[in-house]
C-alpha cells in the first residue's frame, strides 16, 4: 500500500453527464455517445468481470488524479457509463 487519503467525495449525474470529485486529488467527467436516433451507444455481452450490466460508451472530458507521487491526466479518451449500487 503506498497510502491512505481521507477526502469527500462528490457525485452529480445530470442527464448523458457523470462527474466525481475526490477531495482536490480526482476529478472526472464524462459524457455518453449518442448513436442513432440520439440514442445512447450500449456495449452488451462485454469481456469485463464488472459491471454485468450493458455499458454505455462514453467520452471522458477530463480525467485527473494527483496523490502519493502519482500525477495522471487522461483527459479526452474513453469512458463507459453502467449503473450501480453502493450499499455498506
């Protein structure tokens, strides 16, 4: 383990947009692609262990993550968009 950051974490999913906040360590958005009829363009029957559900391909506007010596910026790539739960 390289270690531990207690941060709020901030969720906002308006429409074909998803956006988290990690304190000031991370920050994404990203946007779901539309297809045909403007509707949105499903992956199903994907390779990925999870989420089983489809998922729903996406454009990353921006993609930062700053702590422990790490400096990533993945702005402008891929993304998916799937549902989940979080229960604890």
């Amino acid at each position: 383990m390289i270690g531990v950051t207690v941060a709020p974490i901030t969720f906002d999913g308006a429409g074909a947009s998803r956006a988290m906040r990690v304190g000031d360590m991370a920050d994404v958005k990203v946007t779901a692609l539309a297809g045909q009829g403007g509707e949105q363009v499903t992956i199903a029957n994907h390779p990925l262990p999870w989420p089983r559900d489809k998922l729903v391909a996406a454009r990353a506007h921006n993609l930062r993550y700053t702590d422990h010596g790490y400096e990533w910026e993945l702005s402008q790539t891929n993304g998916f968009l799937s549902p989940f739960v979080y229960n604890g």
